[in-house]
C-alpha cells in the first residue's frame, strides 16, 4: 500500500509536467506567426540598418556590399555628430516633437470637455472631430498650402483686408518673419509655426478619442460631491478631472512624440524641409535622394532609434510600474 501510495504523486507530477510542455508548445505555435512578422518586418530591417550605419557606402554601391569583408567604421557618425546641419535638425525635430505633442494633446484635452455633456447631436460633433485624422494626409495639407498661399490663401486675404496687414504673408517659405507686441519688434519662425499648427490640428484627434474615453469613466458621484462641498469647476478639474486623466495624458505624450518625431508626410508636403523647417526624417530623405550616401543615412536613422528607445525606457521606468499596481 505504502508503495502505490507513493507512485500516485509521482504519476500525479508525470501529468502535470506532460500538460505543461504541452501547453508550451501549444503556446509557441500560437505566438510563432507573430514572431516571424516583427522578425521580418522588424528586426531583420532594424539590423541590416546597423550595419549600413557602420559602412562607408553609396546607393550605386549598394548591391556590391561585402557584410563578412567589408570595412566597418565610425566615420558616419562622426560626421553626423560634427555636422551643424545635424544639430540643427535636431533642434528643430525636438521643438517640432514637443510643441506639436503639446498642441495634439491641448486641443485634444479641450475638445473632449467641450462634447464630454450630453446635447443635441454630440454624436454628429464627436464624429466631425476625427476628420483631421482620418482624411488623406495629402489632401488635408494641399488644403492647408491653399488656405496659407500668398495669392490665393484665404487667410491672407483676410488678414489684408480686415487685419490691416500691409502684406501677405508666405506662412510656408518664410523662414523668419517679426511681429509688433506692445512697441517691440519680435522674430517668429513663420514656417515652423505653420506646420507645428498643422501638426496639432491634424493629431488632436488621437488624444481625443483616448481623453474623452478615460472621462466617460470617471464616476460622476465624485464631482457631484465636489459641487455640493462648494468646489468651482477649476478646481474640480485641478484636483478631481485631471489626476484621474495623468496616466492617460502620458501614454499619449509618448505616443505622440513617437509619431511627430518620426514624421515625414506632413512637413514634405507642406514645405519640403526648407524655411527651417527642416528635421531628421526629412534630412535622411535629402541624404538618400540628394547625396546618395545610404551609411550617413542608415547611421542617422539609428540615432532616431536610439534617441526613441530611451524615450521609451523612461517612460517605463516613471508610469510602468504605476501601470501594473493593482
């Protein structure tokens, strides 16, 4: 009896182990179609990038690459780091990301207390709202080149004959413009501002949508009580609104830098890089077209990574833990 009693166990343990590797398997077969992808789609891309950052190469050149003989060196990115038209994309791509981040989430934020209340045809507004970012990039900013056109734009026609401008003025190819505030004169980035206004109407959108999400979740319980204790409605966005929306405002934060840091389609279509408007995803096209010089490309293009990587790590380390508490 003593005997069987002890084989019960351990057959007992045989099964579970026979269910766990085959649950394990079942797992990885399940897990590998996706692995395939991110490893073709992503990774493969990602490192084939690396090694072209490390190569002193043309795009003529390209199909003679030797991987195993070829010569390896740091000179891409000593250039890159050296070059002043790299610190000033740079520069520019940073403001661009931040304030273009910041003007998507603002607008996002006030659009979704405007339609937040119930009221006739809240649907309807809630849907017009996502048209700046569902429509076709390449129509909404031929719309935008129009409306901003010296000759045919409509906002300078409006700022000639009712504003009292003594000009039109070109938004788009203007690089540096001046303003008169309280009798001094200012210089303003004419075209950074145009794009980084575009920027913001075109992604305000996205945050909407998760703004409005998290507030339809808040317990209205908790703001009635706030009213009945005689808190104003700042306050109660202060203390009650805007601590409920913090994790959701920095999850689209770094969305959005993400997005902004990496465009392209907008800031070329609108201005071709030029005015000073020029940032490191438009520079690595002018790289490619213009110079061919795939390495110093490959090697700017691994700079972006990293920069977003370690965007991404601290974010991880500030909000991913508070993400995972129970």
């Amino acid at each position: 009896m003593a005997v069987e009693v002890q084989a019960q166990p351990t057959k007992q343990r045989r099964a579970r182990g026979t269910r766990a590797r085959r649950d394990s398997r079942a797992g990885m077969t399940l897990v590998s179609p996706t692995f395939l992808v991110v490893l073709v789609m992503v990774i493969l891309p990602v490192l084939w990038a690396l090694v072209l950052s490390f190569q002193r190469i043309r795009l003529i050149q390209l199909r003679q690459l030797d991987l195993l003989g070829g010569e390896y060196t740091l000179r891409n990115y000593e250039r890159l780091l050296s070059s002043s038209g790299f610190l000033e994309a740079a520069r520019t791509t940073l403001i661009y990301s931040v304030f273009g981040t910041a003007g998507a989430i603002g607008l996002g934020l006030i659009a979704a207390l405007l339609v937040r209340s119930s009221f006739r045809g809240r649907g309807l507004v809630r849907g017009a709202m996502l048209l700046p970012y569902i429509a076709p990039v390449v129509a909404v900013t031929f719309i935008w080149r129009v409306l901003l056109s010296p000759q045919l734009g409509f906002v300078n026609a409006v700022g000639t004959d009712m504003l009292g401008w003594n000009s039109p003025i070109p938004f788009l190819s203007q690089e540096s413009g001046t303003i008169s505030l309280f009798g001094l004169s200012l210089g303003v980035p004419t075209a950074l501002l145009a794009v980084l206004a575009f920027e913001a109407w075109h992604s305000f959108p996205f945050a909407f949508l998760f703004i409005l999400a998290r507030l339809q979740a808040i317990p209205g319980d908790i703001e009635e009580a706030a009213r009945v204790d005689g808190a104003v409605p700042t306050q109660i966005f202060r203390y009650i609104i805007l601590p409920q929306l913090a994790s959701v405002i920095a999850l689209i934060a770094v969305l959005r830098f993400i997005f902004t840091f990496n465009a392209f389609d907008e800031i070329y279509l609108l201005t071709n890089g030029a005015a000073g408007t020029e940032v490191l995803a438009t520079q690595i096209y002018s790289l490619l077209t213009a110079r061919s010089d795939v390495g110093a490309s490959a090697a700017l293009a691994m700079f972006m990574a990293a920069a977003l990587a370690l965007l991404l790590l601290v974010y991880l380390k500030f909000f991913g833990e508070k993400d995972r508490m129970p």
